[in-house]
C-alpha cells in the first residue's frame, strides 16, 4: 500500500484537474458576490442549494480524482449526477418540486420518530408529534415505507426523460442520456458491492497467489475528472439562465468548455494559426488554448 498517488501521476492528468478546479473556481465565485437576480420563490432556494450541495460534492470528487482515488471519485459522481438532474427537473416542474419538497420533509419526521420511539432509553425526555394516519399511508406510497424513493416521487430514469428537453441540441441530449445509460450505471455499480468492484480490488499471481490492490492508482481517474466537469458544468448552465447570468465568450472558452479532455491531432495542431480559433471547440484563439 503507498501514501501518494504513481510518479508522475498528477503530471499526466495536471490540464484535466486544472480544468475541474476553473470550472469550481468561477462556480464558487458566484456565491461569494452574487451577479443574479434575487431569489423570488421556493424554487429558486431548491435550485440554489442543490447547486451549493453540488459544489462541494465536485471538490470532493476532484481532490479524491487527483490523489489517485478514480473510484471513489466516481462514487461522489453518483451522487453529483442525480443533484444536477434534480435541478433540472426543479426548474421543469417548480408547483410539483415545491409540493414535494414540504411532503418528503414531513415524511422524514415521520421515519424519525418510527426509529427514536423503539429507543425510549436514549430519548425518554423527547415529545413526538402525531401524526394523521390517512396522510401518512398517502406519504408511504410517495416516498417509500423506508424513505427509500426520490424525494421526487419519480424514478431517475424518468426524471432524465423529463428534463432532456433542457439540452436543446442532439448532441447534447445524447451526452445526457449516455451519461445515465452508462457512466451512471458504472458509478452506480462502483458504490455498491459486486462482483465487478470486489474483482477489481484482487489480483492472482502466475503461481496463484492473491495480491489485494489498495491505494492510489490511476484506474478510473480520467473519467470521473471528466464526468465531475461534465456534470457541474450542467448544473451551473441551468444556474446561469435562471438567474439571468451573463457569460462572456472568453469565459465561457476558458472555463466552460471542456477543451483538457479534448485531445488534437497532430495534424490539427500544426495547420491551426496561432491567431485562428481553436479547433477544440472552445471559442478561443488557438495560442490561448491548445496552441499554448
């Protein structure tokens, strides 16, 4: 087991962690002096603190991303990309989203106080509140006897369906829905045991012997930094048309963009002029960009 990521590690994902750290930087800037209209109505709070929640679950994910933890990386992914779809479907849906957010809250006392009355030695002193039964069957049925569905009440399958539209091009919606039918599902898989994450975590020797793989490595390392990106940077679009947020060209070339993890070919690289747009796709002029 080694304390530090691979020789070298940080060397060859440094554009693609610099570009995660951009993208955090101006998001985070936007909450240390606000440049959007004023919150007006609940929805715009749900929206905001989704985004605030997803800032600080794509820190985490990018610091575990550059120590060489891909994996556990992908694990936060998980999380981050159910937050950006959720924020979404808030601005598709705000009456349903506000009614679900004062129901799921009120469900939730109803499971807390399930679990602190089987423990009267610990909460002797603490006075639960009623609760009418025809509302809580109604709540169970929304949200699960456990609390185990969507604060939602729909599934995230469903939910992907139902926010699509906000990516207005193909190619975006195609990205979306590749993002759920795989990246989600691996990162999914990742979190929970199986046999795919439990195999990942042995090694056989020629003569047989078994090696456990723990540490740093640079196993998962590129994509979770890609989809960390990927995803915030859908999360803060939304952010930035809601709330009447202006973004400069160069801004959006230099930060939103996801020019480090697009690679040139050789031929790109030498028939580009240093003053010429950047083939990348990022707006910007080739000596500011991949011609650097």
């Amino acid at each position: 087991m080694t304390e530090d990521p691979p020789e070298n590690f940080r060397d060859k994902f440094r554009s693609k962690i610099e570009g995660c750290e951009r993208l955090l930087a101006y998001s985070g800037g936007l909450l240390d002096d606000w440049p959007g209209r004023s919150v007006e109505n609940i929805s715009d709070g749900l929206i905001l603190a989704l985004f605030a929640r997803s800032l600080d679950t794509t820190t985490a994910s990018v610091r575990l991303a550059a120590d060489g933890y891909g994996a556990q990386a992908s694990m936060l992914n998980r999380s981050l990309f159910e937050d950006m779809i959720d924020v979404h479907w808030v601005a598709t849906d705000e009456d349903e989203a506000k009614g679900c957010y004062r129901d799921h809250l009120q469900h939730g006392r109803m499971l807390l106080a399930d679990a602190i009355v089987k423990y009267p030695e610990y909460y002797a002193e603490i006075e639960l509140p009623g609760f009418v039964p025809a509302e809580r069957k109604a709540l169970d049925g929304d949200y699960g006897r456990f609390g185990h569905k969507s604060w939602t009440k729909v599934n995230l399958h469903e939910r992907v369906t139902l926010v699509e539209d906000h990516w207005t091009e193909e190619a975006g919606r195609r990205t979306l829905h590749f993002f759920h039918d795989i990246a989600h599902r691996e990162n999914n898989q990742t979190l929970h045991v199986s046999s795919a994450t439990l195999g990942k975590k042995l090694e056989f020797s020629d003569d047989g012997e078994l090696a456990l793989l723990v540490g740093p490595s640079e196993d998962m390392v590129e994509r979770a930094l890609f989809g960390s990106f990927w995803i915030l940077d859908a999360t803060v679009g939304l952010v930035l048309d809601r709330f009447g947020i202006d973004l400069d060209e160069e801004t959006r070339g230099a930060v939103f963009s996801a020019r480090d993890f697009i690679t040139l070919s050789e031929e790109q690289l030498r028939g580009t002029g240093r003053n010429e747009r950047c083939p990348c796709g990022s707006g910007l002029k080739f000596k500011r960009c991949h011609g650097a």
